[in-house]
C-alpha cells in the first residue's frame, strides 16, 4: 500500500485535485474544514476556500488531506 | 495486518465530530446512516482517541480484519484445537510404523534382519521412514552382510513394513582335503568310536594320549599301502578335569510380609514406568497385561512387599550349590553326545564365609581332531 501511494504521488504529484461527479465531490489536498453541514461544506485548501453548497451532504470518506462528500450538489465556490 | 472498527455515534453530532477527527487526523475509511445512528470505519488504534471525545459516545459495532480473525479463533477454540488434534494425530499416524514383518523361511536370517533393521531405527512403533532413508538402510545392511544377504525389498503396507530377502547362497568350496589323519587332542580312555573313513588304530578302552593317531587315512593291507584318504568319525574318550568353585555361605531371602498395593504400569519403545508412585519400599511384583493399543501396553501389576532376611547355608546345602555351580558350568560347554560321567570332591574348606570346593569330573568328550598328513613325508 505504501509502494502504491508512493507511486501514486510520484506519478500524479499535485498539490491539490477537485473531483466532480453527478451526486459525489472528491477533494484532495485540504488543510482545514471550516463549516461541515449537510447543505454546505466550507474547505480550506493551500491557496483558497472551496464552498460547495447543495442537499443532504454526506461524508463518506474523510483522511488527512482528503474528503469524498455525497450528495445533491448545487454551486460550487472558490474563495482567494 | 490492519485492523478496522465499526463505531456507532448519535447522528446529530456527526458534522462536530468528523471535524474534531480531521483535527486530530483520525481518518475515517467508510461511513452510513441508518436510523439517527452514524456509522463509520476507523483503525483500531484510533478508538481510543475516539473514547476521549466528551461530546459523543461511541460504541463498537463490529470487529474487521485481524481483530475479528482473533475473536472468531477465540470464540471457537476448542473445535480449533480438537482439529489441529486431529490433523496432528492423523499426520502422526499416517507416519507411525506399528509392525515390522520379515518375510523369509529362514529363522537365522529373519532374526538377523530384525536386529539389524532395528539398529537402523526401523522398528516397531516408531516413524516411518522416507523413500532415500530407506534406500540408504537397505544399501548399509547389504553391505553389512555381504556373505549373507543377496537383496532386500522393504515395502510399506499401510502402517506395516514388510521386508522381503533373498538369501545369498554361497556354494562351499572348501577344498577336499586328501590325506589326512584323526588324531587326539587331549588323555583319556576310548568308550566310543564312529568312524566312515579311514583304519581305527585304537578301540575302545583304550588309554591314548594327546597327539595319539585314532583314526589313520592310510589303508594298508598285508602292512603294504594301498589307498590314502581322508579319515572321518568321531572318537568319544573319558578325559578328567579338575574344576574349583566357591559360593558364599551366607545369602539374602525375600520373605512376603503378606501386604500388597496395585499399581498400572505403562510400556512402549521410548517409556516404561509406573503411573502411580509405589508405596511399598521393597517389593516383588505380578504383571497382567490389559491393554495394548498401537504398542502402547498397560499392566496391572501386583506389588508384593518383602523383606529380606539374611539366611545361612548349612555345610551340605552350600556343598550341593557349589557342585551344582561347577556342573552347570561344565554341562553348558557340552555337545550333544558328550556326558558327565563321573564326578567327586576332591577338597572343601570354608573361608571368610565362602565355600571353596574343588570337584574332579570324567567327561565323555569327544577328541579327535582332522591332522592332515604330507604323502611323501609318510612313505619316507
């Protein structure tokens, strides 16, 4: 796992990524969460705030740097 | 090996929650919500962290991965044990040599075998062996016994051995010898006489002495030669000898004192001992056997206690010991045709509670001895 990530972050060494799909939002390279509600979920990345705003927001995954959030996604916002 | 837990929390702090876990970089792996119930997958390691948060109770749900592994092991492990047992007890089985059989008509070679295979470690109750032990065995016993063994095969039939051997048969190819004598070996007085080759020079009653012709390979008629064999027979003569003998005078008897303890004995090829400690200081025993599985024997046996009690030999009984002592002696050198003949006590004396004796005895013994002769030296 640990060859796998090194490799990954080798390969695909950005400082932060935002993934968007119908009903889930992927975000990678947060350093802080500001507001975690289910209607609106404030992240703090290197340089800017990302606001994503919708319904029924769920985390589902949540590590260090990374979030996988589900649900009804309705704006998204970047804050400098 | 990672392991996962399931933690049930109250829903309505799980937004305040997941942020104090990314405070405190608790990652959390999976999450659901099922009835104002928030579920989510964490490390073990991270639980204790998790317990420390004031705000939230949090309660196991389920165990994953190595955690769940030891307390399914845990939960069931007396059926592991039983069949890591039986497995164990199956593979030592499957392995166990119970009996080993030497197929041969040959009581002399099968008894050989036998104690060899058995220094080879191939004997009954023990592990069997694999195929290149096996072969390396079989190499070192025919090496062993060259004169003796032609080939061996030792197949293995369930839990048995069975070794199949050939004997080697080697034609005897002693020289026939031409021309010889009987002559004596030692004094005495012919009493008897059986001859299928050669002239008798002696008959019976007759006194000869060591080195004496008995019977001659050489037939003459009218005191001319006419034919040189080689004599045959046996010459049985009277001989004497003087044997010496002592036995003490004094010895121990065990006298039964009328108790007696049971105890189970346990016997196979690496163990024989009691179960029980005995309980009697001094003891004969009985022995029965009752069990016997696999070579594994149990005997009930029967302790006797006894003490001993320092008895004397009265002059004439420790006379009949020592006489009996020196004709066993004699008898056990004895072959088939020979014979005790006579025998008396020469001197007797008692010393330092021993008795020695000495015995004279007349043996009927047989003398002759095959002397080969050189022709030419004979007619000069």
């Amino acid at each position: 796992m640990h060859l796998y990530k090194t490799m990954k972050n080798f390969l695909f060494d950005q400082e932060y990524f935002i993934d968007i799909w119908e009903d889930y939002i992927h975000v990678f390279g947060i350093i802080d969460i500001e507001l975690l509600e289910e209607y609106k979920i404030i992240l703090v990345l290197e340089k800017f705030s990302f606001i994503i705003e919708g319904l029924q927001f769920r985390v589902l995954k949540l590590t260090k740097n990374e979030i996988l959030v589900q649900g009804v996604l309705e704006k998204v916002m970047v804050k400098r | 090996m990672n392991s996962f837990l399931w933690i049930e929390i109250d829903a309505k702090q799980k937004s305040r929650f997941l942020l104090k876990c990314f405070k405190c970089k608790i990652p959390i792996y999976e999450t659901y919500e099922e009835k104002n119930c928030f579920f989510f997958r964490i490390l073990d390691k991270d639980y204790a962290k998790i317990k420390k948060f004031w705000f939230i109770k949090a309660k196991v749900k389920e165990e994953t991965g190595f955690l769940k592994i030891k307390k399914e092991i845990l939960h069931h492990h007396i059926f592991l044990i039983a069949l890591l047992l039986g497995i164990f007890f199956l593979f030592f089985l499957s392995h166990m040599i119970v009996d080993v059989k030497v197929v041969h008509s040959n009581k002399e070679i099968r008894e050989l075998l036998e104690a060899a295979l058995q220094e080879k470690g191939i004997k009954k109750n023990s592990l069997r062996k694999s195929y290149e032990e096996i072969e390396q065995i079989k190499k070192e016993i025919l090496n062993q016994y060259p004169s003796k063994l032609e080939w061996i095969e030792i197949e293995r039939t369930g839990m048995k051995y069975i070794v199949r051997v050939e004997e080697r048969k080697i034609e005897n190819k002693e020289e026939e010898k031409t021309s010889c004598h009987i002559v004596a070996t030692k004094d005495g007085i012919i009493k008897d006489l059986i001859y299928s080759k050669g002239v008798s020079l002696v008959k019976v009653n007759d006194v000869v002495k060591k080195g004496d012709i008995l019977i001659s390979g050489i037939i003459k008629k009218d005191e001319e030669e006419r034919n040189i064999v080689c004599a045959s027979g046996n010459v049985f003569a009277e001989v004497w000898y003087q044997v010496s003998a002592s036995v003490p005078m004094e010895y121990e008897e065990l006298i039964k004192t009328g108790k007696k303890r049971y105890n189970i004995r346990f016997q196979n090829s690496y163990y024989d001992d009691f179960i029980f400690k005995s309980r009697l200081n001094q003891y004969v025993e009985e022995k029965k056997e009752f069990l016997n599985v696999l070579g594994q024997r149990f005997f009930l046996v029967t302790q006797y206690e006894v003490r001993s009690e320092k008895k004397k030999y009265t002059e004439s009984e420790a006379l009949e010991r020592a006489l009996n002592e020196v004709l066993e002696k004699i008898n056990s050198t004895l072959s088939e045709k020979e014979e005790i003949i006579d025998k008396k006590v020469l001197k007797k004396e008692i010393n330092n509670s021993t008795m020695n004796i000495e015995v004279f005895v007349a043996l009927k013994e047989s003398i002759g001895e095959v002397q080969e002769f050189v022709k030419e030296m004979e007619n000069e």
